[in-house]
C-alpha cells in the first residue's frame, strides 16, 4: 500500500483523523486484487519473492472471519511498565518478555497464512536496516530457513520454536482498519465522470535533504521550482480549481468526488469501468503537504451525529453537502498521484499484501516483515499478523493498520474498525539475550489491564 494511506478504522472514520487494492474476499482474504498502498511506502516494482507458498501474486486464506460485525474478545493483559516519554524507537521504549507463543490463542489456519506472509517478506527483512533498533537482518535467517520447510499442519509448532514474544513498551495497542476500494470511473472524460484521478505532475520534486546535511539524514521535502526557489507543490485547493491541468496526466476520471478522495486515503483501488472492466490503480506520490484527518474537523464541528462517525457515515454526509463537503475536504492539503497497476496490491516492502493477514506498522517500533500477535477486544482483530505495509497515520509504539482486503465485508470491517488491546511483537529466538538492557526504556511491573 502506500505510505500515505490513512487508516479507514477510526482513522477514517475519523478520516480520517489520522492520518489498499481490490478483490472478492476468499475465506476472509481475498482473489486477485490491485496494489495496496499504505500511507507510508512509494509503491515500487515488488521485489522477488522467495520460492514457496505466499510468492508474489498470490493470495493467501487468512484463516480469519469476518463480516463486519464486532464480535467482543477479552484482551490479554500487557506488563504494567514505565517508559521513557523521550523514546522514539522500540529499542529506546525498551522491551519485555511477552507469554509463551505455544499459550497464545492462534488456530493452525491463522498460523499459515503468517507463515506464508511471513516468508514472502524474508528477504526484506534479512536485507533491511532495522530502524526499531531491535534485529539485525541475519536474526532472521534461521527462521526464514525454516519457513519454507514447514510441513502441512505444523505453522503453529513453527511459530512456537522459532520466535519469542516481546512486548514493546507500555504494549497498549490501537488498530484501525484499511482496504481496497472500488469505484466507478472512466478513461475518458464524459457527462457523470468529471473527477479526474491524476498520474504524478512532471514538474513535482522530490528532494533528500540528507544529501545536503547529515543532520537532515532522513528526512525529505516534496515541492516544485518557481524562479530559483523550490517552494511547496500546489495543495488540494489548487489542483481542485486546475492548478496542475496540463502538468498532469489523468489516468481515469471519477464518478463521485468523495469516492475520488477516499481512493486517495486508501492509496490504492479498482476503478470499474462503464463497460464493466477494472482498472487498478495504486500510490505514486504525494504532494508534500501534511495530511489532515476530516473526520475529526467534522465531528468537532458537529457535523456529524452518533452513530455518523464512520467512514460510511463520513461519505453519506459529503455527499448530501456536495459544497460544503468540498471545502471540508480542501482543509486536508494532501494529495495523492497514482499510477495503473497490473499487479495485485503491494505493501510498503513491495510485497502482495493480503486481507486478514497484512498489516501496517511503524518502522521505528516494528521491523517491516515481523510478524505480530494483536490481542484486542475485537475477535476478527485478535490474532497473528505480518507487518508488510506502512501509513501516514500509524505512527508510535503499538499502532497497527489491519488490511482486510476488497468487497463489502472488508469495507464494512475497515470502515469501522477500532480495536484496543494488547500487542506482542514475534521476534527470532534469542533477540531478547541479545539486546544490551532490553529492560532499559521501559521498568517492568506486574501485569496490567490494557
């Protein structure tokens, strides 16, 4: 997905405050979909899978069910632990011991879709710099090793030998929800799609500032070149009223501006076109400007009424406002550029993401590829994801994006998805040992409610 995707759980129902790809779900994954872009991760040409299950293309079964629906769970207690205000990555939030992975509640089914997700980002993972502080990509090797030898039934038994739950911080866990929308488009602009879905503009910039200072190592700006000065691309107000026509190109034109604009947070979708086909399209880029959840201004505004404060309920309420509605999405200066896909969604790692297995993380809390136990007071959250993607609004020790895939259950489920919990991270046996004062940024307690 892309790295600017904002989650659709709470975040999008409160957009959306915060701050995927396209199929028919498949035992609560999903068939052949688009790119998923998750808020956080250009999409990019994904890289060669590993050979075995979960290989590129392919979807795997979640061995999860959902509906929509919030079923309640009972989450795990987290330790009670102190830490640091000032850390800013796993590794300074510090880490403590998590339960036995053999006692966590996870069924075989949901075992070997992680598995599969699991070996698919392999080599990211061993290749990868990890930026949580906590691995070091030959850490991985042993189990990835083992993941491609697992035999029928034994995912769990796998799971059990080669990883040691961890907690990160005060392991109080949020997860919202995202998916691969669908929505009706053209190529060719005619009466009733006049909303047009732009490619990345020529004259947009892309600068890394830390080849001009390491202090600035890191960090990037996006703008365009005025004159002799690079200034700030144009925001959604501008390129609403045409700012970039003939900068450009339009890849399809929407049917629905609030469509348009939920596409952008997604990062990815399938646009159908009037003759029934799809066309897919995923994340190219971004405009540079800071993302601003309409969600929020909506409801502190009081627009939006109880029981309204969903993505569905968000939608509703643009499209009965169509003028109002545009300017309250004008407030969110971000915008997205997309490209056509001809591949199935694709996380942060470049990767297929797949519905009830994938999920978005922070990089400096979780090294992308890990997997992760959530254990939420929502039954269809709880369980064992794999950290492929990334987003715009996940951000912080514990914040995960749960991908649900494409169709009306995911839509249903991402739209409001708003779980708390506790979050256990899977990492390879031995990590614990070997982190020098793993305990430092975090004093251990007795175990609390989460």
């Amino acid at each position: 997905m892309n790295a600017h995707r904002a989650s659709v759980g709470l975040a999008l129902a409160l957009a959306l405050s915060a701050c995927g790809g396209r199929i028919v779900p498949v035992d609560g994954g999903y068939a052949p979909p688009t790119k998923v872009s998750g808020p956080s991760r250009p999409n990019r040409t994904p890289a060669a899978p590993p050979h075995g299950s979960g290989a590129q293309g392919q979807t795997i079964a979640s061995g999860r069910s959902f509906d929509g629906r919030i079923q309640p769970a009972t989450p795990l207690l987290a330790t009670a632990v102190t830490v640091d205000p000032a850390a800013t990555t796993a590794a300074t939030a510090g880490v403590v011991p998590g339960p036995a992975i053999a006692t966590l509640p996870i069924n075989e089914a949901q075992a070997e879709a992680a598995r599969q997700a699991f070996l698919t980002s392999c080599p990211g993972l061993m290749r990868r710099a990890d930026a949580s502080g906590l691995t070091r990509g030959a850490d991985w090797q042993p189990a990835c090793a083992a993941a491609a030898g697992v035999p029928r039934g034994g995912a769990r038994a796998f799971f059990a030998t080669y990883f040691e739950a961890v907690q990160v911080g005060d392991g109080r866990a949020f997860a919202t929800g995202y998916y691969e929308p669908e929505i009706a488009a053209s190529r060719d602009r005619r009466a009733g799609y006049e909303v047009p879905i732009y490619a990345r503009p020529e004259d947009l910039i892309d600068v890394d500032l830390g080849q001009f200072s390491d202090a600035l190592k890191g960090k990037k700006v996006r703008g365009r070149v005025q004159g002799s000065a690079l200034v700030p691309y144009y925001d959604r107000a501008a390129i609403d009223r045409g700012a970039i026509q003939g900068r450009a190109p339009v890849l399809a034109w929407g049917a629905d501006e609030a469509a348009v604009f939920f596409l952008q947070i997604q990062g990815s979708g399938r646009l159908r076109l009037p003759n029934g086909e799809i066309m897919r399209v995923g994340y190219d880029t971004q405009n540079g400007r800071d993302y601003t959840g309409i969600g929020a201004l909506m409801k502190a505004r009081g627009l939006l009424q109880p029981g309204q404060t969903s993505m569905q309920g968000i939608v509703a309420w643009l499209r009965a406002h169509p003028e109002e509605g545009r300017a309250i999405m004008e407030e969110n200066k971000s915008f997205v550029f997309f490209r056509e896909l001809d591949t199935p969604p694709v996380g942060a790692m470049g990767y297929v993401v797949n519905g009830g297995v994938s999920a978005a993380a922070d990089v400096k809390y979780v090294p992308l590829g890990a997997p992760v136990f959530l254990s939420m007071d929502r039954q269809d959250a709880t369980g064992l994801w794999v950290a492929q993607d990334t987003g715009g609004a996940i951000k912080g020790s514990n914040r995960f994006d749960t991908f649900w895939g494409a169709g009306p259950a995911a839509e249903a489920t991402a739209g409001g998805m708003a779980a708390r919990g506790t979050a256990f991270l899977l990492l390879p046996v031995g990590t614990l040992t070997r982190l020098p004062g793993a305990l430092s940024g975090a004093a251990a307690g007795a175990p609390a409610q989460p």
